[in-house]
C-alpha cells in the first residue's frame, strides 16, 4: 500500500515539472520575439491615386480653337526719329489752360454771387414745418338785393340764391346753410354754418 503512494507522488511530481518546463519555454520564447524583433518600422505600402480628369462639359475644360502664336519676324527695332519729331510738334488746342505748359494762366474760376453763409447780422430764413394751412373756405353765393323795416323797426333782407328769393331777419338761416347776422341797408353778415364763415355782403342791384 506504501509503495503505491510513493509511486502516485512521483508521477504527480513529473507531471508538475513538465507543465512548468512547458509554461517557462513559451514564456522565453514570447520574452525573444518582443525584443528581438527589428526596431525599423515597416515601411507603408505607396497608394496611387489616380489623377482626376476634368470632364468634356465642366467649366475647367478648355473650350474653344487654340490662339494664334506670333514670331518676332518682320518687327523693326529701329528708332524713327523724324516720326517721333511729329508727335511732338502737336500742339495743344483747347479753349482752356494747356495742361502741358508751365507758363500758361490759371483758368479763371467763377466769384459766388452772395456770401455762401450769412453773417451774423443777415436774417435767417426759417423754414416752416408742419401740416400745411387749412384750405380757405369759398365765398358765399348769396346776392343782397335790399331790405324793408316793418312798423316794429325790424328790417328784413332780401337774398337771390340761384333763381330763388329768400326774406329774412336777423338769426335766421338762408336755403338751410347760410345763418343771418346783422342787417344794415348797406350791407349784411352772413354765416356760412358749412365751415363756419362769416362774411359781410354788400348791397348789390338785382
């Protein structure tokens, strides 16, 4: 019985030693390849790219025959003085100052009529601002013809309006408009109660 339990152990040691020697030889292995490998970086792989092509009806495609090249042959480098002398003896004739002349006048520039800001004695011209004037009412359209006192010393008027005749007396109203004031044989007043306009009428033959 001893004897088995000896042989057990030991075979269970074996095995133990085993997986250790297994566990330390990957672990020297995984120890060298990390440091043993080659420090230079790996050099990346060139893209190509392609190059883009403008397409036939894009704007950045020329468009259009080619220009024509010119060549140097048949130009003349040759000064012609005498072409030159007759640029310069045109002489300029314009009805102001010659721009090209040191000599020539100033041309003459016009005086202000008046003073461009008043003084401090020259009235000022204030503007008015605001709603405009009511419009002036319209004349009245009455004709005073006559009149005639009654025994109590009344005097009544006599009005013509169009082809009609009115007789009043002092506060009474003409054709439902006009209001009449004060009576005088040669004139009266008259009220017209559309814009509230007093005029006096002077006595006119019918």
């Amino acid at each position: 019985m001893a004897l088995k339990l000896g042989t057990e152990n030991k075979r269970q040691v074996y095995l133990a030693i085993g997986l250790f020697a297994v566990v330390l030889i990957g672990g020297i292995y995984e120890i060298s390849s990390y440091f043993g490998g080659s420090s230079t970086p790996s050099r990346p792989v060139p893209v190509q790219t392609a190059t883009a092509r403008p397409a036939a009806g894009s704007k950045s495609a020329p468009q259009g025959a080619d220009a024509q090249k010119l060549t140097n042959q048949g130009l003349d480098p040759t000064l012609h003085f005498d072409k030159l002398a007759q640029s310069e003896d045109i002489e300029y004739e314009g009805t102001g100052r010659n721009i090209f002349s040191a000599d020539s006048a100033p041309a003459a520039i016009p005086q202000p009529i008046g003073p461009i800001r008043p003084g401090p004695g020259a009235p000022v011209v204030v503007a008015q601002t605001g709603p405009p004037p009511p419009p002036k009412p319209p004349a009245i359209d009455l004709k005073y013809f006559g009149y005639a006192q009654a025994k109590d010393k009344s005097i009544k008027a006599f009005f013509v309006h169009g082809e009609d005749i009115f007789v009043a007396r002092t506060g009474e109203i003409v054709d439902h408009r006009y209001k009449v004031g004060v009576i005088l044989p040669a004139s009266v007043q008259v009220t017209d109660l559309s814009y509230n306009n007093t005029q006096s009428l002077t006595m006119t033959p019918n």
